[in-house]
C-alpha cells in the first residue's frame, strides 16, 4: 500500500496567516506597540486555533499545528501489482 497526503489549501492558508499574527504580535511587544495593539494582535493569534478546532476537530488543529504529513490527513490506498 501506498500512502497519498491530502493536502488542505485552506488549512495551510490559516497556518500562514496564524504564523504571521504571531510574528506581527511580537514584533509590536519588541518595538513597544500600544497595549491595545498587541492585545489585539495576541488574540487573534489565539482565536485562530480555536476557530480551527472549533470548526474541524481535533485533527484539524493537529495539521495546523504540526505541518507535515500528519495520520489524521494521510490516505492509504492500495498499489499497484505489476
């Protein structure tokens, strides 16, 4: 058996955006940002995951979190005899 990973243009999509909130949070926290303005770019680095769980489950949270060819998005289907 062969194992094909199903790829989620969407998920990647969100881990991109999830990854940048993040980085834009700490660049405010470094170069002294306004409160309401890390707190805002904070939260919604935390709202993302949640949004993800919330809408796909465990699993999909576990692919956003860990890229990579996770069991959760991995097909086996059968290969080919020769």
């Amino acid at each position: 058996m062969s194992r094909v990973t199903v790829s989620d243009p969407a998920l990647s999509r969100t881990r991109r955006k999830l990854v940048a909130f993040a980085v834009l949070a700490v660049v405010a926290v470094v170069v002294g940002s306004p409160a309401w303005t890390v707190a805002a770019l904070v939260s919604t680095s935390l709202a993302i995951p949640v949004a993800v769980a919330l809408d796909g489950g465990g699993a999909h949270l576990r692919d956003l979190l860990l890229p990579g060819p996770a069991a959760s998005s991995v097909v086996t289907t059968p290969g080919r005899r020769r």
